[in-house]
C-alpha cells in the first residue's frame, strides 16, 4: 500500500517506511545497539520517507519533530527492567517497551499507508499484534526483522555468565525461554529477516529456511587513519575500548582482568580501559586492579588509540558485530581477541588480527604482541586494508529499501 511521501531530487517518490525501535539512539542513550539503530535509520532516511516511533531516552521530550532526516514520533520512557515482568508472557527486554503510551502512537500510525515496516531489535517485539491486527483486517503490510543478535543462544550465553543463586538463574532461564519463543514469533511474523553478522542467517534459517535475508552490518562515518608506523615511540600500552552499560560487558571486563591483569603487568606492560563506566565499577576495578589504568571517556578516541599498540577483544559472551573493532580497525589499532570475538568483519585470523583460545593465553599473546613491531604493523595494514570502502552507511539503506520493493513487487 503506497501513500503519498516525498520525493527525491528526480521527482521519484520515496517509499514511505514505519520503523519501530526501543529507545531514541541518542545521548544520554549509548551501547552499541543504540548506535547501530541510529545508523540504520539515519541511513533510511536518505533513500525514503521514514517516520520512527521510539520511546523517550530521558533527554528528548516526547513528541513529535524532524530530525536526523526522518519524522520521529516520541512516547514516554519504557518501563525499567522489573522482576515484574516474569508475571508477562513477554520476556523481560519486550516487556519493558510495551507501554499503553507506545500501543496508542502505534495505533494511530498504522492508520496511514505504509511500503514497510523495520521491526529493531527483538525489544519492539510487542508491535507485533498491533501488526497482526492490521493484517487480519485486510492489509498488506510488509515486515523486515531488524536483529541484532540470534537472541536465543546470545541471551541464554549472557545469563549464564551473569551468575547470582539458584533462584536468580531460575528467573534468568524463564526468561531465556520466553525470548527464544518470542524470537521465533517474530521471525514466523516477518516477511524477511536482517542479521548485523552473516553468519547468523544460517541459525534463523533452521526456523525459517524460506524467509528472505539480508545482512545489514553496521557502517562507519568515523575518522579513518590514512597511515600509522607502530614504532618505539609508542607506549607499551594495551587498550580495552567499549562502553560498560550492560552486565554482560562488565563481567566480560572483570573476568578478563581478574585472568589477565597479573600477566600483562608483570611483563611491564600498561592496560587501559577505554570507555564509560559508572562509579561503582570504575571503584571496583581501582581497588582490585591496580595496575590497570582507567581512562574512562576520552574526547578525541582516535587520537588516544594512537598512543595504544594494541586492542584486546576478550569477550566470552556476545554475538553480533563489535561496533569498537570497527574504531580500532579504521584507528588502525592491532586487534588480538579471544577465539570467535573478532567476528562478523572481512578479517581472517593470523592475517588481520591474532586470537587465543582462553583468556590467560590471550593475556600471553598480547605480552608478546606488543614487542613485536612488525608483526603488529602488518595487522594494522592488512585489517584496514580488508574493511576499507566495505561500510559505507548509505549501502545499508538503500539495500533495505530495495528489499521492500522486491516483497512488494511479488505480493502486488
């Protein structure tokens, strides 16, 4: 069903797209989903006509207005993550968004004509009897799943790591459970699915081997370092970059340096851990770990990470694409990561970058790493050389819009 939009400078009419998403990705909202979103719709919105609706990210008052090149619509904050919402047959995550604010805006949006709907994230799950709704009464009303990680197997990984007592991990596996179920519905429900990694087609393709996919890996607008000589000058300086905002990645971050802190100072070497963090953990890792220098946010990143000769991805848990390797690799950092980490790129271990199979033995790796001057050049060119020109935001937009016209050129 095509309404009436705008049109690009040719006078072609642009699609009219409806994207639903959690959060306006915007400060005071960060993580890496938050600015993959932004990517995402910033990039839509210069191939068609795209209103978001998004809950308020505390800053923004809810409303309406044209920014970043679309029309937002902004309803009141979601609710915090409760305990509450083990009484839901939504998982936590989805609960959290399904508002009576967000359902009324939906309503009324799903009023108009649309070419297609971004579902983003398993988050914004709960449109979907909205959605249903409208297709029962009649309407063609195309889907593209937006995901950001197979969350069956990512979530069920970041519980487990999050640990706590038996009735805490009982809580945590009822909820796995529900994300699992909720996780096929929307594929079930979508008429194509967008995986951020490419090797996850293959693991929603088990559920659903006759659904469309694209892979809409995260573009880079970023500064880029024409050429960099890793050399003596440069400090024996190990960086650990990325936000702490989730439990996932601060327990990532403490196992790692209760494995590897030891290690990496007794070789002499400085480890800094780049990147927001609240207080209480900024106070935690100062008392236990000493040696490891907390840097915190920095305003020019790209100039600091020339100071480091190497960037460590120790994440244990986590699928989907690191949106930090894409800052290390175009700062042209050395990366070094746990086996599997470095993923969802164009690198190929031992060509772009150096893994190691368990924490202590990439603690090791990197020690001898960062003496290797050679070695780490020849990462930094290769790694650079192999995503250079390969995410360009534009090409993600484009290549959704053009998937819309395809499902509605077959459907008409």
């Amino acid at each position: 069903m095509m309404g009436p939009g705008s049109t690009d400078a040719s006078g072609t009419r642009k699609p009219r797209l409806l994207y639903l998403t959690r959060t306006y990705p915007y400060l005071p909202a960060t993580g890496g989903d938050m600015v993959y979103s932004a990517g995402v719709i910033e990039s839509l919105g210069q191939a068609a006509d795209v209103t978001v609706l998004a809950a308020s990210n505390g800053a923004v008052e809810p409303g309406s207005f044209d920014a970043q090149g679309v029309h937002w619509r902004i309803v009141p904050r979601a609710r915090a993550a409760s305990a509450r919402s083990l009484a839901s047959a939504m998982p936590n995550i989805v609960w959290r968004g399904a508002t009576p604010a967000y359902r009324a805006a939906l309503d009324r949006l799903l009023r108009e004509a649309w070419d297609g709907v971004v579902l983003d994230h398993l988050g914004s799950a709960h449109a979907l009897a909205a959605i249903d709704g409208q297709r029962r009464a009649g309407r063609r009303l195309p889907v593209l799943y937006l995901s950001h990680e197979f969350e069956a197997e990512a979530r069920a990984e970041k519980y487990r790591a999050y640990g706590g007592g038996a009735l805490r991990q009982a809580a945590l596996r009822v909820d796995g459970a529900k994300v699992a179920r909720w996780e096929q519905r929307v594929v079930a429900a979508s008429d194509a699915i967008s995986v951020i990694n490419p090797s996850e087609a293959a693991l929603y393709a088990r559920q659903a081997p006759d659904k469309r996919f694209i892979t809409t890996t995260p573009g880079y607008a970023g500064p880029r370092v024409a050429a960099r000589v890793i050399d003596a000058s440069v400090p024996r300086r190990i960086a650990l970059l990325g936000g702490r905002g989730s439990q996932q990645k601060q327990q990532v971050l403490l196992r790692w340096l209760a494995e590897s802190a030891a290690i990496i100072a007794a070789a002499g070497v400085e480890m800094e851990v780049i990147g927001a963090l609240d207080a209480g953990l900024r106070d935690d890792i100062a008392q236990r770990f000493p040696d490891v220098t907390i840097r915190g946010y920095v305003d020019d990143l790209v100039a600091h990470l020339q100071t480091c000769r190497l960037g460590v991805i120790p994440d244990f848990v986590g699928r989907g694409v690191k949106l930090r390797l894409l800052d290390l690799v175009f700062a042209r950092v050395p990366l070094a990561g746990l086996d599997g980490a470095i993923d969802g790129l164009p690198l190929a271990a031992d060509r772009d970058f150096a893994e190691a199979p368990t924490l202590p033995e990439l603690a090791r790796l990197a020690v001898a790493l960062v003496d290797d001057l050679p070695r780490l050049n020849a990462f930094q060119e290769s790694a650079f050389a192999a995503c250079d020109g390969a995410f360009d935001w534009r090409d993600r937009g484009r290549a959704i819009v053009d998937l819309f016209a395809t499902i509605n050129a077959r459907s008409g």
